[in-house]
C-alpha cells in the first residue's frame, strides 16, 4: 500500500515565493534561488550552486527568553525574513570562504559584521535579527563548554544580554581574543575579518586548518565570494559606506538600534566544510535536491546575471509582504501532527490491508497446462491463478468527548489520538469523521474536509459542559457511508456517563447491526467498574493511556477482528 503523503506550509507556492522575494529584495541578485529543505536545522547561502536554503521546521518553546517574538504565523514570517536577510548579506557582503577552522571562525565573526551592514540599510532587521539571535542563543545554551572559539559565536548572542550566560573557561585567553572579536564586528571588508581570525587562532594556538571541535547549532554560510559581492558606484568593494558607517552605532551595545545577541552565527557549511551540525550532509557542498514543492526558482529574477547592472538593483523593488493567513493553516496543529506521525503510519497499514497476491498454484484439472510438472508426475499439473481477495474498506467514525470532565492530560491525549486517526485514516484513504459532544454535539471534521483544515479544527478543540453521549453516537451511526464500507465507529471518553445515558447508547449499539463500535477509555487510572459497564453496554472496550497505547491496542484488535467485521 502506498500511503498517501501530507501537505505542510512550506509546501505552499505563497511561502516559496514570499522567501524568494525575501531573497531577492535584500540579497540584489537575480542569480540565487531559494528552497525549503526539511533536513536542515537552520539555513545557509552556497556561492557554488548559487542557491539560499532554509529548514523550515522553526524553532518552538523559548518563548521567555527571546526578545521580539511574534505569535504564530507573524512568528514564522518573522524567522523566515531573518534567515533571509542574513544569508543575503552574505551574499552582498562576504568574501569567499577560507577553508578549515579558519573558515569557521570567520564565519562567526563575519555574521555579526554583515548583520550591522543589513541592519544599517534596513533597520526593521534590528529586531529580526535580535529575534533570531535569541533564539539559538537559548537552543544552545545547554552546549556551552566556555572554550574561547566558541565564545567567538556565543558571545554574538551574549554580549548585550543583561547577564551574559556564556563564561569563558580561560578568562585570560578571552581576554586577548574578545577585543580581537569585537574588532571583526566592525571591520571595514570581509578579507579584514579573515585577518583578525588568523589573530585569535595564533592566540589559542590552534591551526588553521584543524578539526574544529567547537560548533553550535548556528545558520550556515559559504560566503557569497568576493566574484559576487555587491559593488556600490564610489564603493571599495567591501560595501556600503566606509568603516565607521558600518559600525552602526553606539546603538549597538544592548539597544534595538543594533543587531546584539540576535545576530546569529553560520560558519559551518562550505564547499569542503561539514554542515552546521558537523554533519557533511547539510552542508551546501552538497548537491542539492533538485526543486520540489518546497522551492522556488529565480522568478522575476530569473537572469543569469546581476539585476539592473553593476548596482545589484533587486528584483523585488518593495519589501514583500508575509502571505496572507490561511485559516487552515496552524503551527500548533503541525507540531502536533509532527508528534503522531509515526504511529499513524503505523496503524494506517492495519487501517487498510493488503491485497494478497494473484499468484498461480499447482491444481489437478483448473489453468494452464504445465508439462514440466506432467513428466515429473505430479498429480497436479496444472497452475491455476488465484483470484485476489480484496479487503473491505472502513469508514471511521470518532465521538470524542470534549466534557469538562476530559480537561488536562486526558484532553491532550485525547486531541493527540484523534490528530493520528485523521493522519491515518489520511494515509490510508479512508473516510474520517470527528463528532465532538459534552452537553450537546457537532460533527467538526467530515471526509470531504482539506487536511489542513481538519487538523486546526481537531487542534482548536476545547474542553467544557457535561457529558451526554448518546445523540452523539446516534448521529455517528447514522451518517451516510459509501456503498461497501463498513463503519467503524470509535468512542474516546473517559468513561463518565449517567446509567441512562449508557442504556441508550447500549440500545443504539444492538440496533446498529451493521456498524461495529469500540469504546476507548484514555487516561490514567480507569475505573475497573467503568470498565465493566461498558463492555456489558458495547460488548468490547479498549483502556488506553494515550495515542501511542492507542495505536498499539487498536492494531492487536484490527488484527483479530478485522477481516471478520469488514466481509460483515
């Protein structure tokens, strides 16, 4: 079974552009295009392939210690504009990258030079650089050793902070290597900041060309080269305006004026260099995959050559703007969705069985003839192919119960299961349907619905009222279903209901003969008794802790019952 495969926002034409024109707009170059690649960490620039690649999957859960950040989609617009921005400035900025740990160090001394000059053209990057900045400063903080080259990088984030958390572990060594640091931060040209790195590494008398050993979690680049870097009429090549223009300020020491901590480090990708994980894989010698749903070409910038001349005139004359808000569309619901995957792949393929095989078997009077088998003397010389037997198809039906009673930990579990039954049932292809109920009840997701609105639908969910299960479950088994599908309707509750209440929903399960329903009982500590009332009402319950206890107890019981119930 192939299973069907999930759209995510990245995958949309609106971010591919909206992050081309980001390109395009700061970098001033119509050569480069821009990708999404999941399995990169951050971001990063290659000269070689003339490309601008960043991983989507954006930082989540450091909300309290990073200055300036958005909420929600504005968040993600806001991340994706910094990684941009600062591998455009590479672009317009860098020389080409030394190799080594040269290279390395220049690139974390290079990211806060060329994140002063984009800001000093665009101050409204002061605070996505910030942004951007306190975010991987908080993902790395963990990993800080205090060694002095990796203070070249975490001091970018720290300096500025009101308690800097970086400490180094050889105060007298970074006290020779930190003026050295800041001097790159405002170094007139690129090849400046390769000097000054050849200073530090001369001071904790480490080759040029070793292994480094000191890396973090940072945006990668391979330096846009100094073929490409952007030449201003009046201009020494090494950018905008001379040294103390690009200096940016006093304003830089802790005010948004300056790009601070948020001026985030890249060194580790290069032709030659490993990824910014240390891994070879991400980094952007590589060749890249070719472009998918996730990228975009050159667009309007598609030329060749420099755009507009010698001046590097962008392709996108105005700032783009962030995509407009699409309601289905919930990083809430991704993130979610990331944390089930794997189980709803899992139970899609018990969902839906294979088909078995059409293959030929030996049969005494039925198919084709086979001497070879004749002159052996076998009683069977024939083969006869066996017709295949196609498994039925189920429909899915989830009552979820949304009572006050469900609220916490059995809510979250709760929504977690339902998000995976949606994907599975997605996967799979098989119609899904939620019905929500507490006090009353609605039907919230339908089979015709697109994905990503499902799932916010399924995400937005809240918990309050009583509970009444039985016009909920009346509804689920009286929905029209295809012709040769067989409902299966699944309850997820906690098992609080009224005698009344589970009389009728005993009576609605004997008079709908054709549909076969399962109670799930989801959370810690279900009552014994509980139990035993529902499976004198339904004839069967399953007791689970959570989506992956579902998943699990729910493929053992397809695994028993399921050809039965579908051949019903």
């Amino acid at each position: 079974m192939t299973l069907n495969s999930t759209r995510r926002w990245w995958h949309a034409r609106t971010w591919c552009d909206y992050g081309l024109n980001l390109m395009l707009y700061y970098g001033r170059h119509g050569r480069y295009t821009f990708r999404f690649d999941e399995s990169v960490p951050t971001a990063y620039m290659n000269p070689a392939t003339l490309e601008v690649v960043v991983g989507p999957r954006f930082p989540r859960g450091v909300a309290r210690q990073v200055r300036f950040l958005q909420r929600g989609r504005q968040q993600r617009a806001a991340m994706l504009e910094a990684y941009v921005a600062h591998e455009a400035g590479h672009i317009r900025f860098s020389c080409r990258k030394p190799g080594g740990t040269l290279g390395n160090l220049w690139n974390y001394l290079e990211d806060e030079r060329i994140e002063r000059l984009m800001t000093r053209d665009d101050a409204d990057l002061a605070q996505r650089f910030t942004m951007l900045g306190d975010v991987l400063a908080a993902r790395n903080r963990k990993d800080y050793t205090g060694q002095t080259l990796e203070g070249c990088l975490a001091w970018r984030w720290e300096h500025d902070q009101p308690t800097p958390l970086w400490t180094p572990a050889n105060p007298g060594e970074w006290a020779q290597v930190r003026p050295l640091v800041e001097e790159a931060w405002t170094a007139p040209t690129s090849e400046d900041v390769v000097r000054i790195a050849r200073q530090i590494l001369a001071v904790v008398q480490i080759p040029e060309q070793a292994e480094p050993d000191f890396f973090l979690e940072h945006v990668s680049a391979g330096g846009g080269g100094s073929a490409q870097r952007e030449e201003q009429p009046g201009d020494d090549g090494s950018g905008p305006g001379g040294a103390g223009e690009q200096d940016g300020g006093s304003g830089l020491e802790g005010t948004p004026d300056g790009t601070g901590p948020g001026t985030q480090g890249d060194g580790a990708a290069q032709p030659g260099g490993p990824g910014p994980s240390g891994d070879p894989a991400s980094g952007p010698d590589d060749t890249p995959a070719p472009p998918g749903p996730g990228s975009a070409g050159s667009g309007e910038g598609g030329d060749a050559d420099d755009l507009g001349g010698p001046g590097g005139v962008s392709a996108a004359p105005r700032k783009p703007s962030a995509p407009a808000l699409d309601p289905g569309d919930s990083d809430e619901a991704d993130e979610l969705l990331d944390e089930v995957e794997g189980a709803a792949r899992q139970l899609a393929m018990a969902l839906r069985p294979p088909t078995d095989p059409s293959l030929a078997r030996p049969h005494a009077s039925r198919g084709r003839y086979d001497y070879g088998r004749h002159v052996t003397g076998s009683e069977r010389p024939f083969m006869h192919r066996q017709v295949p037997r196609r498994p039925g198809q189920a429909d899915v039906r989830l009552l979820r119960d949304v009572s006050s009673s469900m609220e916490g930990a059995r809510h979250s579990a709760a929504r977690a299961a339902d998000m995976m039954l949606h994907r599975a049932c997605e996967a799979a292809g098989l119609p899904y349907t939620t019905v929500e109920f507490n006090d009353s009840h609605a039907v919230i997701v339908r089979p015709g619905d697109a994905p990503m609105v499902a799932r916010q639908r399924i995400t937005a969910v809240q918990c309050r009222g009583s509970t009444t299960m039985w016009p909920a479950l009346n509804t689920a088994l009286t929905l029209p279903a295809d012709a040769g599908r067989q409902v299966l309707v699944l309850v997820l509750c906690d098992g609080e209901l009224t005698a009344p209440d589970l009389e009728r929903c005993k009576a609605l399960v004997q008079e709908a003969r054709a549909a076969t329903v399962v109670p799930i009982l989801i959370g810690e500590a279900v009552n014994p008794k509980v139990v035993q009332a529902y499976e004198a009402a339904f004839g069967r319950s399953l007791v689970v802790r959570d989506h992956q206890g579902l998943a699990t107890e729910l493929k053992s019981w397809l695994s028993a019952v399921y050809d039965r119930m579908l051949s019903a």
